[in-house]
C-alpha cells in the first residue's frame, strides 16, 4: 500500500490598532480552489494593550470561521458525487 504525502499552508495576516486586531487566515488547496476566512478582536479600554493575545484570539477565530467553511466544502462535495444529501460532518 502506498501512502501519499499531503501538505496545506495556512496563511494568517493581521492589522491591528491599539484596540483592534483583524486576521485573515486564507488556505489554497490542492484543487486550484482558495478558503478566506476572518476573525476579529477587540481589546477592552481597561486591559493592557498587548498585541500578541489579540492576534492569538483573531487568528483563532479566523482559523475557526476556516474550518467550518471546509467542512461545508467538503459535505457539498460529497452530496454533489453521492447524488444525495449526507449526514452532518461533525467538528
């Protein structure tokens, strides 16, 4: 049996300010297709301004809002080859 080799990067971008921190996380996959996804984080006024939790939290929620997007691409794959709906791709 041969086993094949797959490898995915995610990409994380961020822009921030002192109260709030974007990330974008975009994913290209093997079949030529790109998943774009966004998450946001808003410091509260009375917290220190530490950049690197906002980016850990945007990016989390990017990463996310990510995955949740492929497994619906991957559940619509699925019905589109089955010619049915399937059950639901559980997290």
């Amino acid at each position: 049996m041969m086993h094949t080799a797959v490898g995915w990067h995610v990409e994380l971008e961020f822009q921030e300010d002192d109260q709030h921190t974007r990330a974008v996380a975009l994913l290209r996959l093997p079949d030529g297709s790109e998943v774009r996804a966004h998450g946001h984080a808003t410091r509260h006024h009375i917290d220190p301004n530490q950049p690197r939790v906002g980016e850990e939290i945007a990016g989390a929620r990017a990463l996310n809002e990510l995955a949740m997007q492929l497994l619906t691409k991957a559940h619509t794959e699925i019905d589109e080859v089955s010619g049915r709906t399937s059950h639901p791709i559980n997290v």
